[in-house]
C-alpha cells in the first residue's frame, strides 16, 4: 500500500468587495520536518477580523496539546480544540456578534490516513485526474488514493460547486500550471466571477505517493 512521503501545496488569499480581509490561514509542520505531521488550517472570519486572527494564534496549538491528539484519537482532538477555540472567544471578545469558521486537515508522513474537520461553510474537497474523467470526492466517504485536496473559505464554494474546481485543477494542470498558479487560478476566478465578491482563500494540496 502506497504512503505519503511529501506534500507540494501553495495558499493565495484574494479580497473581494469587502471592507476587510477576514481570512486567515496557517500551517504547522509543512514538509513534515520534526514532529513527522503536518497541519493545515483556513479561517473565515464573521463580523470581525479578531475572531479568525484568534483562531490562527490558538487553534493549532489546541489541537496539537490535547490529550486525545496524544492518544491518536484525532477526530475527538478536533472536536475538543474547536470547542475549546470557542470558549477562548467567549472569554476574550465577550457574548458579541461574530466568529469565524475553520477546516483543518491532518497528514502524517509515511501514512495513507489523514484527517479533515470543519465548522461552519469553509470546507474542503478531495480531488483525482487520473480517472476517464475529473472526480470531486467528498473527504468524508473517500476510500482511494486521491492526488489533491482543495480547502477554501466559502468565497469559492459559494460561486463553484466541487466538481467545477476539480474540474478546473485538471485543466491547468494539462496547462502545466504549478501548484501556485493552480491556486491562484481558483481564487482569481472566484473573485472576478462574483458581484459583489467575497474574500477568497484557497489551498491547494498535492499528496507525493511512494508507491515502491
């Protein structure tokens, strides 16, 4: 069975017609150097900006020091830090209008499992090319070696649907498009395509496979 050795991935960010620029994103262990995992999380903020600027600084952090990630039950790791993420925002900014939404996607090196979890309309979907055609794979019912994940704020899914990106990543990549011109190809469409626009934040994974 095939392990994942590397992961080549790039973010691009676009604001739209808003005012401000709500999304946030970070990434822990990018290339799997010293903890042998790696953590990708993307935040939409609502209401105001100080609800995923505290999401980037905490969440992680959350995740990675709860016991249950530990104990390599990763599901309920994510359930406990969003849970905790969001009392730490109660307490801080108090009972006000806003927050922000998360989707978070765990790899490890050497493994053919990893994690995805959200809350709220960010979100993510798995990608393959390598069928006869395109195939938009729901991360929750995925069963195969996939090649790409896409994670982005709801400024892309609210304009394409999943099987319109995976679509549209299959086409550039017969253009020879990198992982980076790929994300920003998303983002700028999604931004130029929808009037007014909103902020748009996409990442762009592709899973290196050692299939000796």
């Amino acid at each position: 069975m095939s392990k994942l050795v590397d992961l080549r991935y790039a973010v691009v960010r676009r604001q739209g017609d808003r005012d401000t620029q709500m999304d946030r994103f970070n990434i822990h262990g990018s290339f799997f150097k010293d903890k042998g995992h790696a953590l990708f999380l993307l935040y939409d903020g609502h209401g105001d900006e100080r609800f995923s600027k505290h999401a980037k600084e905490h969440l992680a952090n959350l995740i990675e020091n709860d016991i249950e990630f530990t104990a390599k039950n990763y599901e309920q790791a994510f359930i406990n830090a969003f849970k905790n993420e969001d009392e730490l925002l109660k307490l801080t900014f108090g009972q006000t209008f806003g927050g922000t939404t998360a989707t978070v996607a765990l790899f490890f090196k050497f493994s053919n499992v990893f994690y995805v979890a959200n809350v709220g309309d960010s979100t993510a979907v798995l990608g393959s090319v390598s069928g006869p055609k395109p195939e938009a794979i729901p991360v929750s019912y995925d069963d195969k070696e996939d090649e790409f994940l896409i994670m982005a704020s709801d400024g892309l899914w609210n304009v394409y649907d999943e099987q319109t990106v995976v679509e549209c990543v299959a086409k550039s990549l017969e253009y020879g498009y990198d992982v980076y011109k790929i994300a920003s190809v998303l983002a700028d469409a999604a931004v130029n395509s929808a009037k007014p626009s909103d902020n748009v934040t996409v990442m762009v994974i592709f899973f290196v496979w050692d299939k000796s």
